[in-house]
C-alpha cells in the first residue's frame, strides 16, 4: 500500500503517481488514466471501459459479417 497526498493543481485537486504505479499501469506523461467505481472502491487504470465496450459490440457484428467482410476486403 502507498499513502500519497491530495495537492492543489490549478483550479483542481490531484496525486502524484510514484514511479511502481507508473510502471505497473504501463504509463508515462501525457497518457490517460480512467478512474472507474468498481463493488470494491475506485479503480484507476489505463483503459478505456467505453473503448471496450465498442469493441465487444465490433467483434460481434464482425463475426456475425465475416463472409461479406471477407469478400470486401479482396
């Protein structure tokens, strides 16, 4: 477990990441982070659930046209 502080930034409060969070999310500066309300508390992770989402409703309709996708693609 790691303690971090809520600080001022701008008009708006953050934390500052150390550097294993960093490096077990995969992230560096300037990417995105999305904090998600899970049973357990708040998540953060570097992931898009929307993305996701779009992404399962893809495949779906992929697999469902696979033949005429097939034939679009020669």
């Amino acid at each position: 477990m790691v303690q971090m502080t809520v600080r001022k930034i701008g008009n708006s409060l953050g934390v500052i990441l150390p550097a294993e969070a960093t490096a077990a999310l995969q992230v560096s500066e300037g990417d995105k982070l999305f904090l998600t309300q899970s049973p357990e508390g708040f998540r953060i992770t570097p992931y898009d659930p929307a993305f996701e989402r779009q992404m399962k409703v893809a495949a779906k309709g992929m697999k469902k046209y696979r033949n005429a996708l097939r034939e679009l693609a020669k």
